[in-house]
C-alpha cells in the first residue's frame, strides 16, 4: 500500500483504481481489509484490527483516503467531515473544453438505488449539493480541472460536470464517449483537515497516476492558482 501518512489515530493511503473502499461479501479484498492486514501484520496486533473509514472514494476513482486508527479520532474526523472543515480537492479530465473556465455549482441530487447512481432533480427531496472547478489546462479533446468539493454526495463530482455536458473520461455510466485506459479521469488529490488529538493542520497529496500522462496532464503538480 502506498502510504502518506501514518500515526497513533490516523492512517491515509492512496486507493488504486479498480478497488472498492469497503463494503464487499466476506473474503472480498477492499482498501479497508488491505489497510487492517497491514496494521495487523506491521503492529503484530492480535485479534480484529480497528479502522474507521472516514473518508471514500468510488471504485473507478484514485486517489486520497483516510482512515481512523481509533474510535475518538474517528468521531472527531466524522465532525470535520460533516461540518465541512476539511477541505477535499480533485483532478479531473473531462471531455471537451470546459466553459465557463470557472464556476460554482449547485444542485440538488436523488440517489436511484436501482440503477446505482444518482440524478440532478429539481424535487426538494433531492439534497443540495455544492462543489467549485477551475480549468487548469486544455487539450485537444478534454479539459484539465481542478475541484474542490463542499458537500459530499455519492457520484456528485460525476453528475454534475455531466450535467453541464463536460463528462468526465471513462465515466460511461454518465455519458462519457472518450475511453480512458484505467477507471475514470478523477483523482482526490489532496485532502486537507486538523489532526484529531493535536488539532494542527494536515494536508495529504496523492499523487497522480501515470495513466494521465496519454492525455497530455505533466508529473508536476498544478495550483488552484495557475492560468486558465
């Protein structure tokens, strides 16, 4: 597993594509069994092995995740969470240029359980969803952007650049026609929040996975701040 971080209360890894956070049948790999056996196996701890997932990532998507190391880190991390504290940024590819270059976007999202995902409504029973993009870099085909998420619904990313018909590489499942070699074209790029016992700022990078370098995007790494 690649490691970003690791303590007494925290452990943050990057999840690969392909991989499932948690929430598979018994004997199914996910990033959760992955991180317990290596808890286990680097602390030679005995018996079950405790992680609070306090963060997660689609199965396509790569990128930052973490876990509580105990029980008081976990509900201190869930308040960031919910309070919106910590902040979470993405890389994306989507299709096309992206226009405007920068833009806040709102919507309400109702999850479609049947056909596992979600739907941009105009219905009060939908919940309010809030995230911000830049675009970073254009291509031929697509745009590099950067995302900062403010709520955190399932497939929000995803649904709402498809909804502004800006889909993200790879993402069939919302109408993406430009294949992408591994997953989707989104990454959580950094996350950042206060330690839960120390309380002092931590800011963890991933790193952005080779495959992105086919569609032009460089190993340095791009700023909120750069050119449009």
């Amino acid at each position: 597993m690649q490691i970003l971080h690791e303590d007494n209360h925290l452990l943050v890894v990057v999840k690969p594509v392909g991989l499932a956070t948690m929430g598979l049948g018994e004997g199914e790999e996910t990033l959760l069994t992955r991180a317990r056996d290596y808890v286990k196996k680097k602390y030679d701890k005995p018996g079950n092995v405790y992680l609070g997932v306090v963060s997660r990532l689609d199965v396509p998507v790569s990128g930052v995740v973490v876990f509580a190391r105990t029980s008081k880190a976990a509900a201190r991390l869930n308040d960031q969470f919910r309070d919106r504290t910590a902040t979470k940024t993405y890389l994306a590819l989507v299709e096309g240029t992206i226009e405007p270059p920068e833009a806040d976007c709102v919507d309400r999202i109702q999850e479609d359980e049947r056909h596992r995902k979600v739907w941009i409504t105009r219905d009060l029973i939908g919940k309010e969803s809030k995230l911000s993009y830049r675009r970073l870099q254009r291509f031929p085909s697509c745009s590099l952007i950067v995302v900062r998420l403010e709520t955190g619904r399932k497939h929000q990313i995803r649904v709402q650049l498809a909804h502004r018909n800006f889909p993200i590489l790879g993402d069939r499942k919302y109408g993406a026609r430009i294949e992408f070699p591994d997953g989707i074209a989104l990454h959580a790029w950094k996350l950042a929040l206060r330690h839960p016992i120390g309380g002092e700022l931590l800011e963890f990078v991933a790193p952005i996975p080779t495959t992105w370098k086919k569609f032009g995007v460089g190993v340095q790494q791009p700023e909120w701040s750069e050119a449009k």
